[in-house]
C-alpha cells in the first residue's frame, strides 16, 4: 500500500503525496468509526474521515485545474519515507484509534 504515495520530486508529485495521505487518514478513521469496539469515538472518527476526504478531494481538484504549469518543477530536500503513515488498524480499540491518531499527525507534520 506504501507505493500509493510517490517520491517527492516535483511539485506534483508533492500534491500526490499529500492527496494520498488524507486518503489514507479518512480510510483509517471510516474503518475504526465502524468496528464496535470504536464505538466510544465513532463521532470524532466520522469528524476526522469527512474532513480528510474533503481535503483530499480539494487538492484533487487544484491538481487537476489549478497546477498545471507548476506540476513538473524540481524539488529537492523532502525524504518520502519521513512521511510514510500508518497503514493498517491494530486489533485494539484504543490502539487503533491512537493509530488515526498518528495518522492525523503525519499529515499536518507533511503540512
């Protein structure tokens, strides 16, 4: 699943990147909002997978409409792997929210 977010070469591929990170967090945050034993957090998971999925919707469409002349410019100084988030949910509740948690983290530190 980590070959979902790219290296960070260019400014497009930055947008990727982030793009996939809020897919990733609003993914963790649905997942863990729907497990039972969840349920004691499942309003601000639900919170937390709307609004990554709106940021990533939103960087989507400034990619697509707004980049274009920007897209392939260099970049240097970024290391993918500082960046990388978790990927899947432990079985533990409270490990599995702190897991959204961390993922949530990981986006605003890329930010």
């Amino acid at each position: 699943m980590s070959e979902q977010f790219p290296e960070l070469t260019s400014f497009g591929t930055i947008f990727l990147f982030a793009q996939a990170l809020e897919d990733n967090t609003a993914a963790l945050a649905e997942a863990a909002a729907l497990r039972p034993d969840c349920g004691a957090w499942s309003g601000p998971l639900k919170k937390s997978a709307k609004k990554h999925g709106k940021r990533s919707r939103e960087l989507q469409r400034l990619r697509r409409e707004r980049l274009n002349e920007v897209v392939l410019q260099p970049i240097s100084g970024m290391a993918r792997d500082e960046y990388l988030p978790p990927l899947e949910l432990p079985e533990n509740a409270v490990e599995a929210v702190a897991t959204v948690a961390d993922a949530d983290e990981v986006t605003a530190r890329f930010y």
